[in-house]
C-alpha cells in the first residue's frame, strides 16, 4: 500500500503555477494585440491637458484622477476626460493620443497603451519562474533517485522518528521528514538517513525496517523507499 506519491505536492505546485502564469501571458498577448490594433487604426494626434478630475469608482470606492485634455481631429476643436493619469502628468503639457476615427471622444494616450500588456506580462514572470524551478527541481532528483533504486545496493534501516519540515509548508500545513538508521555490520558505523517530505507523522512506524538503497557503497548517497514501509 502507497503511503506516499514522489513530489505529488510539488506536482499540483509546479501546475498550478504553471498555469496561472499561462493565463497571465495569454492575457498580456491579448491585450498586446488589441493595443497594436489601436495604434494602426486610430488617429494620432497631441492633445493639451487642461486639468483634472477626481471621481469615486463604482467598483471598489476609491477615488481615482482623470485627465482633462483639449485636441484637435480633422479641423474639429474637442475636449475629452481621459480615464488616464501619470504622475508626469501637469496642466499645460502636450501628450501624444490615439483617437478613434469613427467616435471623436474615444481618445486615449499612446504612452500608456501598452501599459495593462505590460503588467500582465511582468506579473507572469515569477509564476513561470517557480513552475520551471519546481519542475527542474522534481525532473532532477527524479533521475537521480531512480539510478540509485535500479542501481543501489538495498539495505534494511530502522524508523526512529520524524521532524517537521517547517522550511515549506502547503495550506499551513507542514510536511515530515522521516529518520532511518542503519549500523553496518562490517564496520560497526552507524549512518543516519533522512527522507523528503512525507505528509504523514514518521514516528507512528518507530522501530519499524525501512528499504534503503545506497549508490556505489557510498551512505551519502540514498534513496529511501518510504513505500516499503511494512503495515
């Protein structure tokens, strides 16, 4: 019977990760694309900010700044509110605008188009960066444990308990890390073996025989088949 399933944590990690950073960069190509639509369509022009504006949000109540600005489109002399502002933003200044050529009053800024792309994009970043650590990380120690199983010598070690691991944690759960020992025989050494993280408490199996297997004769490197453990 399994009690445990390799880097089953790391696993649902790496994926879920994975998988919010996929949707950020989805949503940043996106929206990338639908700015670079604007760009080519829309008319550019400058426009003069005249002043701001200050209104609550419906959403979230908070109050937030817009932007006053006068501009010019085909002879026609408008003035707009942009739902846009930047702190080097000031009254009197001259700015850069897209103007959609069948709606005068949808104008926006071009220095600022990019922006929400942007964003997504940056905040992507370190969700693909833990998932591809994760994996490199589950994909490396995976070779290297399977070597050791299909090439090792089995030696049989004995539970003596357990220490939580409280470097990592899941849901504010912390996992174990099971601790074996075996004496050799021929040398009278006794070595000392610790697992990875196991989600049950290792001290219920105290002085239970565990299968150890160890690579070239050399203790520091093991693997412990936390499965042989015998219920």
């Amino acid at each position: 019977m399994k009690k445990t399933n390799n880097y089953f944590i790391e696993k649902v990690l790496a994926l879920i990760f994975g998988v919010i950073g996929v949707i950020f960069i989805i949503v940043a190509a996106l929206l990338a694309s639908h700015s670079g639509k604007i760009a080519r369509t829309y008319i550019q022009t400058t426009a003069e900010i005249t002043g701001f504006d200050t209104v609550r949000s419906n959403t979230d109540s908070k109050y937030r700044r817009r932007t006053a600005v006068k501009y010019e489109v085909e002879g026609q002399s408008l003035e707009q509110l942009l739902n846009e502002y930047s702190s080097s933003m000031y009254e009197g200044k001259i700015i850069p605008v897209l103007v959609n050529p069948e709606d005068y009053y949808d104008v926006r800024t071009s220095t600022l188009l990019y922006l929400p792309a942007i964003i997504f994009g940056v905040v992507a970043v370190p969700f693909l960066v833990v998932a591809i650590i994760l994996i490199v990380v589950i994909v490396s120690r995976g070779k290297r444990f399977s070597r050791i199983y299909e090439e090792g010598k089995r030696i049989t070690a004995e539970v003596t308990g357990g220490k939580i691991n409280r470097n990592y944690s899941v849901n504010n759960r912390h996992p174990w890390r099971l601790e074996c020992r075996y004496e050799d025989t021929f040398t009278g050494e006794e070595h000392v073996f610790m697992s990875g993280n196991v989600w049950f408490d290792p001290n219920q199996y105290l002085g239970r025989p565990i299968s150890v297997y160890i690579l070239d004769g050399n203790y520091s490197k093991y693997y412990i088949d936390v499965d042989s453990l015998d219920l």
